[in-house]
C-alpha cells in the first residue's frame, strides 16, 4: 500500500478543514457551509472532467480506476528480488546449458520475465533479444506516461475552470445587483464566486497532481526493474559467470541495497 500518499491526502484535507473553521482552537466547524456550493462544484469537477475525456482516447478515461489501483499498491517486484532470481538461472544455465531455463520460465509469474527467458532459450540472436526487450520497455513506459498525462490535463484545466467559475459568478452577481437595495449582497455574492478557484486549485494540487506523480514514480521504478533483466539475461546467454553477473547487475540499485543485500548473502552461505 502506498501510505505515503494516504497519509499526505489525508494530512491535507485534515490541515484545510482546521484553517477553514478558523485555523486555531476553538474551531468555528459551522463555517465550512461557507465554502459549499453547488454549481461550483458543477462547473470545475463537470467540467474538467468533460474535457479530460474529450481530451484523450476513452480506454484510457474509462481506466482511471485501474490507475489508482497501481498507485495505491506497492511495487509486485523489487530489484533485489530480480537480481538474485537472475543469479539463479545464471548458475543453472553455467551448469545445464541454456534450454534449462524453459522450466523455470513457465514458473515465471512477470510475462516480461517470461518472454527474456524464453527469447534466450530458443537461441535468438543477442542483439535481438537486447532489441526486442527494450522495445516492449519503451512501448510500456510510453503508455504509462500517456496515463500520467490524463492526470497533468486535469491538473491544468481544474484551476482554470475555477475561474471560469468565478467569473460566472462575478457576472450573476453584478446582473443581480440593484443600486436601490445597496450593496448588503456583494460580500456574501463575491464568496460564493470565488468558490469556484478554491475547488479549482484543491483539484489540481491535493488531487491530479499527487497522482500524475505517483504514475511517473510508478513507471521508472517498473522501467528500472525491467532494466535489469535485460541486462541480466543478455549477460546469461553471454555465458557470464553469476558471481560477476551479481555484481553487474547491483549497479542498479543503491547503495544502501547493495549493502543490504551483501550481509543478507553472507547470512545465507554461513
């Protein structure tokens, strides 16, 4: 579960909810019916969501679900996981040659995963392989980033529709106005048109924003772990040895990782 975002949604509306109801105990909760309005609400989230579809292909609009459900979940794969299942088939492959892979691909849950091991095995040429791999990594990254651009596209018409929203209201406004009554109204008037930017920007920075972000980080994390068997399984059907395979491949991750996972190998052979 991604907490980091719960908790930073979650902290943001606690935060604004307290400083609208007057920031400092004792808190005024009555006055958070100032900030709603209906039409408001109609104009920026109808709106922005409108064109947002209009914007994009509706497979992607309708899969925005899909798209909170891979924010909120942890990774399916860590790095360290890849490196040591590399090293695995890189002993088995010293040993028994590379058709002993086969099994072990069809026990592969990552269809990507599957694919590089079964591209080895049947003896494709390396560039080929090396080729045929990053192009379904690029071919993925592209189509991630087209689903973090639906929340930039959001992002950057919410706020824009909250003025769109005020200035209807600053119009409705000032078509009411009757220069006989005074001007007792235009305070109340002008808050209610100013609703609209408030949503506006809630929208844009609390919601699409925090998620577009999120998809990005996704993705490069995804992107980076497919990395990593490519490398490792053009270095395994070039035949080198797992040890310095180890070490290759742990270029990828941090150092704190590698560290991590040094003491982890030597827990393991003592």
């Amino acid at each position: 579960m991604n907490i980091g975002y719960i908790i930073g949604l979650v902290l943001a509306i606690v935060v604004m909810v307290l400083g609208m109801a007057n920031g400092f105990p004792p808190y005024d909760f009555d006055q958070l019916k100032n900030f709603g309005d209906g039409p408001s609400v109609m104009i920026v989230i109808g709106c922005s969501m409108a064109i947002v579809l209009a914007s994009f292909p509706l497979k992607t609009f309708l899969s925005i679900p899909k798209h909170f459900a891979v924010m909120l979940k942890n990774p399916k794969q860590k790095p360290e996981t890849i490196i040591d299942q590399l090293v695995d088939l890189a002993q088995i492959a010293r040993k028994d040659g590379l058709l002993a892979l086969e099994e072990k691909a069809n026990e592969q849950e990552d269809p990507f995963f599957k694919q590089a091991i079964m591209l080895i095995v049947d003896a494709n040429d390396p560039d080929r392989v090396r080729a045929t791999l990053e192009n379904d990594i690029e071919c993925m990254s592209d189509r991630h980033n087209a689903a973090a651009a639906l929340y930039d596209k959001a992002s950057a018409v919410s706020p824009a529709f909250g003025m769109v929203g005020t200035l209807v209201g600053l119009i409705n406004m000032l078509q009411k106005m009757d220069p006989t009554s005074g001007s007792s109204t235009i305070g109340k008037d002008m808050g209610v048109a100013l609703i609209t930017t408030l949503y506006g920007c809630i929208l844009a920075h609390m919601l699409f924003g925090p998620v577009a972000n999120n998809l990005r980080i996704r993705d490069a994390d995804e992107v980076l772990n497919k990395m990593i068997i490519v490398e490792g399984i053009t270095c395994i059907q070039a035949g080198e040895n797992p040890k310095m395979l180890r070490e290759k491949l742990l270029t990828f991750v941090s150092q704190k990782q590698r560290e991590k996972m040094a003491d982890g190998s030597s827990g393991g052979e003592a």
